[in-house]
C-alpha cells in the first residue's frame, strides 16, 4: 500500500500525535457514523491489530485495516479546511478525516 502524506499533514500530525506519547501511531480504518461511511483517521498504540498491514512514511507508522489497505492505494494524506482538519484524498475525492 502506497500512502503519501503532505509536508503540512505531517507537521499536523506531529502536533496531534505529541499529545499522547502512548499513541506514536496512526490507525486508518473503514468506519461509519454520522448516517455515513467512510475511513478514519485515529491515534494509535504500537503494533498493528490482526489483519492491519503496517505503512511506514518517513517514521511515521500508520496502520491500515484490511478495506483501507484494499481501497486507498495511491491516497493522500493531507490538511483540510485548517491545520486541525486531516483529511485522506483519494481519487475518488475526499474519503476520510481525523477524529
């Protein structure tokens, strides 16, 4: 799986994940709420769950669940609307964000 993040996303990111030192990673996972489906964004533990594929990215770990890994090639992780909006883009268009 081929992810990309921007050089904002990543200083974004940094800030967030600084936070809680417990969660130095992230998770991107298929999820539903609000009355829709898309894919998340999450703080992390280390070590990838059963059946998430691990991405490294310039040192930073991002776990991908099985439905992320199979539908995100090629994404880009970058900032929205303000540095606190992370949001996944792919070529379908925006896909997912930080909760």
């Amino acid at each position: 799986m081929t992810l990309t993040v921007s050089p904002r996303a990543r200083q974004a990111i940094d800030l967030w994940l600084a936070r809680d030192p417990s969660r130095p990673a992230l998770r991107l996972s298929f999820a539903g709420g609000c009355g829709a489906l898309g894919y998340r964004l999450t703080p992390a533990p280390a070590g990838a769950r059963p059946g998430e594929r691990a991405v490294e990215i310039d040192g930073l770990t991002i776990y991908a669940d099985f439905k992320a890994a199979s539908d995100l090639e090629g994404a880009v992780i970058d900032v929205g609307e303000s540095e606190e909006d992370i949001v996944v883009v792919h070529d379908q268009g925006v896909v997912g964000g930080m909760c």
